[in-house]
C-alpha cells in the first residue's frame, strides 16, 4: 500500500481533457451567454431568468443584441448551478415575429401556486416596437404556456413584477420613459392605466427591477449618467411612486460593457446583487454573462454601493477545482490573468504569478471534517517554480504544502502531500509563488477531484487507474484479459451455439438469465464486439421472447441453455439493459446491418407501455410512482429492487430512443434518484435486497429481502455510473459513497462480507448461492465497491479501487466459484474505473 500511496502524493502527469467545469466563481454561468439576470427564491431554491446572447445567424445583428429563446438555472448554494433547458423561444410564441431574435431581459413571480414568466419581444407583422408576453407554468422551471396574445397595454421592454405583501401585484417596464401600473388578479391583465414613474434622474434609463424591504418600495434600474450604465436606485412609501432618487448601487463597468441588468434578492438572511458583465467577450459587448456580489444596506434602508468582484459568493469545495484566478484579494504586483484559451473562452481563465513572493487569495473554501491528504494543482511554468499553499496568512505556520512546478510549455496536474492541512472548516486560501518565475496556475484542490459535469456534457470519463499511476497500456492489457477470461477462457460463462447465436450462463445454477444475456450485451456493445452481440441477441429473441399473450413483448428471465424456459415471468433489470444496450447499438453499428437494433430497443418498450390493465402484467416502470418494478407482473409489481435503479439509462432513452416519451423518461431519472435517497440507510450507506417503492423496507412480507446481499451489490456501482454519465446528484452521491465506503473500512477492508442488515447489523438469516451457504468477502462486492470510488473525494477510495486492481478471478477456499456474476461484475466495475463504460453517442455526433 505504500507503494501505492507514493505514486498517488508524488505523482505528475499530463492532462488530456478536463473533467468537468469549476463553480462558484464569477461569471455564475459557463459553457452559454447569460444576460439581464432575473433572481427569484422558490421554495427554499434560488432561480435564475435571464436572457441568452447568442452569435447572429442574421447580417443584420451581428453587430447588435441577438436573443431567440430563455433558459432558466437554479442552485440552492449559489455555486452550483442546474440548467433546466430552453423555457420560451421566439419561434414557439404565436404573436412574436419568429426571426426577431430580441427576447430581452425578463422576470418570473409566483402567486397563487402558479408561475408567471414575463418577457418582451418584437411583434410579427407591420407593428414596430415591443410587447410583453406571459407565459404560465406549475413549476418555477417549467414547463411554461405561452400565452397567445401579449399583454394589452404594454408597449415596451424589461418587465418587472412585484408581488405586494396585500396580494395586489404590479408590472414595471421601460419604453419612452420608466412605467409602471397594477396588475388584474389573472396575472395577465392591466387593471389600471399605466403610470410614468417620477421622480428619477436625466438621462438614459431602463431595466427596472422593483422589490420591497422594511416597507419601503425599491426603484432600482441602469441608467448612463455618463457613457455606459450604472446601476441606481430610488425608494418611495408607494408601490408606484413618487419616488426619490438615492443614488449609485454599482459604477459603471470597469470592462467598459455599455449595458448593465440587475436583480435584487434576499436568500437565506443574506442580500445578493445579480447583474451581468461582459466577461467572456471582452471585445464584444453585446454578449454578456451573470454575476453575483453581496449587497448590504445602511441603517436608514439605503444601499450600500457594491464594488464587482472576480470571487463572487458562496462556499467553494476544497475537494473541488477552485479557480484561484477568481481571486478575493491579490499582491500589488506580480499577478495577471488572461484566459486559457482565447479562442474557446468559456473554458475559463489562469492566473499568472510572475515574481517570488507575489499571491493571491481565494476566500471561504470548506475542509469539511476530513483533514485533507494531498494537494493537487493544474499549473504549467516555462522556467519552474515552487507554488505555496496557506490557509488563513501568509506566515510560515500557515503553510498546507508546496507544489513543485518543473520547467516545460504543458499544463500539468501535479499532486503532492500535504503537511500541515485545516483540520476542518471553512477558510480562506492563499497561493505563493514561493521560488522562481512565471507560474501559470489554473486551479488547486485538495484530495481526488470530483467531477462537476457528467459525460453528457463534457463526452469525458474518469480513469482511476491512470491517476493511481498504472501505465495505460497496463491497464487496457489488463482489460481485455478480464473480458477474454471471462467470455473465453477455461471457465467461460459465454458459448456459442451454431452459426448465429449464443448466450450466457449462470453456471452455478445452470441457466441462461435475462440478466446475463443483456450484462453480455452491454459489455460487448461498449468493447465494440458486434459479433458477440448480435449471437447474444439472436438467442434471445428466438428463446426468451414472449410473442404473445399479456407478457408480449418481454422476456423469460431463465432458461435452460437448450432454450427451454425454467420461468416464463420476466425480471424486469433484463428489459431495462436490453433497451439500453439496444439503442447503443444502433448508436454504434447503425440499423442495417442485418438488425435493426433502434426498432428492438422500441419494440420492448412500446409493448411495455401497453400492458396498463392488463390481468397479468404490467408496464416495466410503475406509472405511478415512475420507477422501474421488480417484476413487471401483478405480484412483483407492487415494489422494487434499488439495484435496478440507473437513472442514467432513462436519459439515454430520452435521448435516442425516439418513442415520443422523452419528458417521461426524465421524469424516471429524477424518480429514480430521489428513491435511492430514500432507501439508503443514512449511516452505513446500505441498501436492501428489494423494497417499497417510497424506500422503506418490505417487512415480514420479504424479510429475505431487507437484508443488503447479492442483488444490492450493485447498487454503488450503477450510482458510479449514473455519476459518471450524469452527474446530476453529485453531492448526494459523495456522501453515499462516503458512508458506504466508512461502513466497510469499519469492518476491515480485507474482511467485510457480503451480507449485512442494512444498518450495518450481522444477519440471522445468509442467503445461499448455489450449493454453498456462507458469508465471505465476495470478488463482485468487492469490485462494485472500488467502482464507487469514482466518486470518492477522500483517499480511501484509492484504496478501495487498489483491492480491485490486485484481485484475481479464483476459487475461495471452500472451493466456491463464480465465474458469472463476480465475473460480470468484475468486468464492469474495471471498465468504470479505467474510463470504458461510457455512453455510446451515434457515430454521426463523434
């Protein structure tokens, strides 16, 4: 083990993709333009509405705003940020000139448990100017109705709304002047005349943003008392005036952008300032990107002017890629920053650290309760140089570790061992340019670098194996031997039958299950071996097909290797990996090349969804609960196993399934993942056999099943996936993988068995596999619990993933063996930890 902890701490090497993008950082939003932010709190969640810059796909804007549709964002810590998709786009609103391209700044308020976006655009026909729509939805994320025709009255841009404290609401826009009247209690009416609002400075005015505080009414809107815009504000007793005019909230842009568009929101007992700058088209103003910065006010209710920062707010993860040219405070001299890549902005910036002694400051970073092990930083020095990192100062009793830089052009992840780490907590840190000249620094960490964006997003996979230092060429070695050992060596689980066909066995109990037949197809469509796919497919079909009756169109989940059928019921884990594997398939090979793979994959699901009062089956997911069954019969379908649970599979459906049910199948994903919250035992981590669909145990109807055993193995593995592929709830996902991984390190890590009360108690009661009855510390947990550690950010999963590297496929020592499932699932949890278990996109998208 010490062997391998050296390479870990001591290790350098170089960076081929990155892994994901940073958070908490000034601008918010990366990878898309995000302009005139709208902020609003529902339900506990922060929500973001802004617009969307974009390049002109027409001449006559490529020098002027262009915007054809709204996103909307939330976080419920203001660094991490979901983008729930496009909401509104001028191409889906009937009264909006379809190529007009100015959806300008908008806003969103709830009443009454409903949710009304407002937005302006240019309306079709002969009709100049700007209208304001609605667009109502039941959730602040949508999916929102426009509504057909814009609001009557409203000739203008900006629009705002205020809920007031008596139920009485008023919208507020800009055109030929500040307006402002009440709204009718539908939300899309005017129930007054419009107003103009008084009272405010000359000049150029729009963007009003109008919130209460103490009583008192807020005004608040950019306005150039010079050459570009300032953010201001005024404050009156009335909702609609008269107003006074108090003064500047924020300068001019220090960039130079002409525009500035704000909001004003109180989160958690704290004031933010959202407002937007040109950060990632510093030569072009015209696309613009959000920023946050606190806002605080004086005793007499006045607003404190705040000065932009590059940090913004919110608590950065120190297992996390902190991006320290976003810095809080910097030396006087020896500091720049510029961008990675001018041609390809949003990939972020650096810091150059020029001189000896020069440094930066990066406030509120969170050690968590684990002291940290190591130190890691993206850096890259043409002469080297010595990088410190301190916590808290700059003395010498502050010093976390020093990152040696060696002298080269090419960035490089460096990793080293800290020796003086926090404890805990949150503080703030400093990097020093100890020794030498010219260190470029991208971001530093502490530990294993999580992901924050999954392999849909980024198309890249982690390789555990490359940074525990194994040469890549020894681990694809090591790859195809599991694989060949597995499907052709002496204790194979697969075989052939004739030309065309073949399956595979379950050899301990002498069948061919749903199971084994689509785990074998996944690994021979993600290994690129057709022809191992389609014999497996064939024999399928022909043998465990049901071509009519209630179950048609699913599967007998055992045979006998003859094709005789030992069950005609269906496991419902075999149709879930049939589709997926199917659509990766027609993804990879195409649909003709002998079988149409896309129509398969169809076929299953189109025949599930078929059998909602049927007598004797049922649809694969419950349609009520959207989650996947444990048998999709009358008797199995009243509960659920949490090793079925791969929220990631879903999305692929939606993605490329084609079948018409996309917003379905990420409503299951969501389901799924919120179930796995619910059936995990909070301290150990541990998940039962089978279940009720709201997570709780099954009781004296399956005690069998309450137990963590065989079935539930799997569980950390297919969460590593769906982290891995999605990355969708990669906080909970650390956590569980932390307690799961703190169980069985309770427990020795050489010497946990495979069966447990899921809180962690021996069971009465083991469960037998084959002939033999025992607990042992089985090969398949084994490796499904390295397969976790994708997700770890704390030493031990290393440790974990090293016990997987060193494991051989063998007999225990009462002579038990199980070439089947350990072997499967030693097979896929090795292609998780070396980056091959990946999402098979079509070949037209590579």
């Amino acid at each position: 083990m010490k062997g391998l902890f050296k390479r870990i701490l001591s290790s350098v090497f170089m960076v081929v993709v990155s892994m994901g993008t940073a958070v908490g950082q000034n601008p918010i939003i990366k990878g898309q333009f995000t302009a005139d932010p709208t902020a609003r709190v529902f339900n506990g969640r922060m929500y973001l509405y802004p617009s969307h810059d974009i390049e002109s796909p027409i001449d006559e804007l490529k020098e002027w705003f262009c915007m054809e549709d709204y996103h909307v964002f939330s976080s419920d810590n203001l660094t991490d940020w979901t983008d729930h998709g496009v909401i509104v786009s001028q191409n889906r609103v009937p009264w909006i000139k379809p190529d007009s391209y100015a959806m300008w700044a908008p806003d969103c308020v709830e009443k009454d448990g409903r949710y009304y976006f407002y937005f302006p655009a240019a309306p079709a026909g002969e009709e100049r100017g700007f209208k304001v729509g609605v667009a109502v939805g039941d959730k602040p994320e949508g999916p929102f109705m426009a509504m057909p025709r814009p609001i009557e009255g409203i000739m203008g841009i900006d629009p705002c709304v205020l809920v007031d404290d008596d139920g009485k609401s008023y919208i507020y826009w800009s055109g030929m002047g500040m307006k402002g009247a009440q709204l009718a209690d539908n939300m899309m009416q005017l129930s007054s005349e419009p107003v103009m609002i008084e009272g405010l400075p000359e000049g150029f005015k729009e963007g009003p943003f109008v919130f209460k505080r103490e009583g008192k009414y807020y005004f608040t809107f950019p306005w150039v008392r010079k050459k570009t815009e300032t953010l201001a504000y005024a404050m009156s007793d009335s909702p609609l005036g008269p107003f006074e005019f108090k003064g500047i909230i924020m300068d001019e842009s220090p960039s130079g952008c002409w525009t500035n568009h704000h909001s004003i929101v109180e989160y958690d007992g704290e004031w933010y300032l959202f407002y937007h700058h040109n950060d990632y088209s510093p030569d072009f103003d015209k696309r613009r990107s959000t920023r946050i910065d606190t806002l605080s006010f004086n005793p007499d209710g006045t607003i404190r002017k705040v000065t932009p920062t590059l940090r913004g707010v919110g608590v950065s993860d120190a297992r996390s890629r902190i991006q320290v040219d976003r810095y809080s405070d910097v030396s006087k001299k020896g500091v720049s920053v510029d961008f990675l890549d001018k041609s390809n902005p949003f990939d972020g910036w650096k810091v150059r650290i020029g001189k000896k002694g020069s440094w930066v400051r990066y406030n509120s970073v969170d050690f968590g309760e684990r002291p940290a092990q190591r130190v890691m930083a993206n850096v890259r020095s043409a002469k080297g140089g010595v990088l410190r990192i301190l916590a808290d100062g700059l003395s010498t009793e502050n010093v976390i570790g020093d990152i040696k830089v060696p002298a080269g052009g090419g960035w490089m992840e460096i990793s080293e061992s800290v020796n003086g780490a926090p404890s805990g907590g949150i503080h703030d840190l400093y990097v020093e340019l100890a020794d030498g000249n010219d260190v470029e620094v991208d971001w530093i960490g502490f530990d294993a670098m999580p992901l924050t964006e999954g392999a849909f997003q980024t198309g890249a996979y982690r390789n555990l194996f490359a940074e525990m230092g194994y040469d890549p060429k020894e681990i694809d070695r090591r790859l195809d031997d599991i694989f060949n050992e597995l499907f052709f060596g002496k204790n194979r689980i697969y075989f052939e039958v004739g030309d065309s066909m073949g399956y595979v066995s379950d050899l301990k109990n002498k069948d061919v299950r749903t199971e084994g037949m689509s785990y074998g197809m996944m690994a021979a469509v993600q290994l690129d071996r057709k022809d191992i796919f389609d014999r497996l497919w064939r024999w399928t079909r022909r043998y465990m097909r049901h071509d009519d009756g209630d179950n048609k169109g699913y599967f007998a989940w055992s045979c006998k290797p003859d094709g005789t059928r030992n069950a005609h019921g269906s496991a419902s884990d075999g149709e879930l990996y049939f589709v997926t594997a199917l659509v990766f398939a027609s993804n990879r090979w195409g649909n003709d090349t002998g079988i149409d793979y896309l129509a398969a994959a169809r076929d299953i699901v189109d025949n599930s969804m078929l059998k909602a009062g049927k007598d004797n089956a049922v649809p694969l997911i419950n349609l009520e609960h959207k989650l996947i069954t444990f048998t999709p019969d009358r008797w199995g379908g009243r509960f659920t196993d949490p090793s079925y649970h791969v929220p990631a599979f879903y999305e692929v459906w939606a993605e490329w399934l084609g079948d018409g049910r996309s917003k379905f199948w990420k409503e299951c994903a969501d389901k799924s993942r919120r179930y796995l919250h619910d059936c995990t035992h909070p301290s150990t981590g541990l998940t039962p056999d089978y279940s009720n669909y709201d997570g709780s145990l099954l009781g004296r109807n399956m005690p069998i099943g309450d137990a963590f055993r065989f079935d539930s193995w799997r569980v950390p593995m297919n969460v590593a996936l769906d982290y891995s592929w999605s990355c969708a709830d990669r906080d909970w996902q650390r956590g569980y993988v932390e307690r799961l991984h703190d169980f069985l390190y309770s427990k020795g890590i050489d010497e946990y068995v495979d069966q447990y009360n899921v809180d962690g108690t021996d069971v009465k009661e083991i469960l037998g596999a084959g002939e033999y009855k025992k607990l042992r510390h089985s090969l398949g947990l084994v490796s499904t619990a390295a397969a976790a550690s994708l997700v770890s950010t704390d030493m031990k999963g290393y440790e974990f993933a090293q016990k997987l590297w060193n494991a051989r496929h063998e007999p225990y020592d009462d002579g038990y063996f199980d070439a089947y499932y350990d072997g499967l699932l030693r097979l896929f949890s090795f292609m998780h930890l070396s980056g091959n278990y990946r999402i098979i996109f079509p070949e037209s998208n590579k």
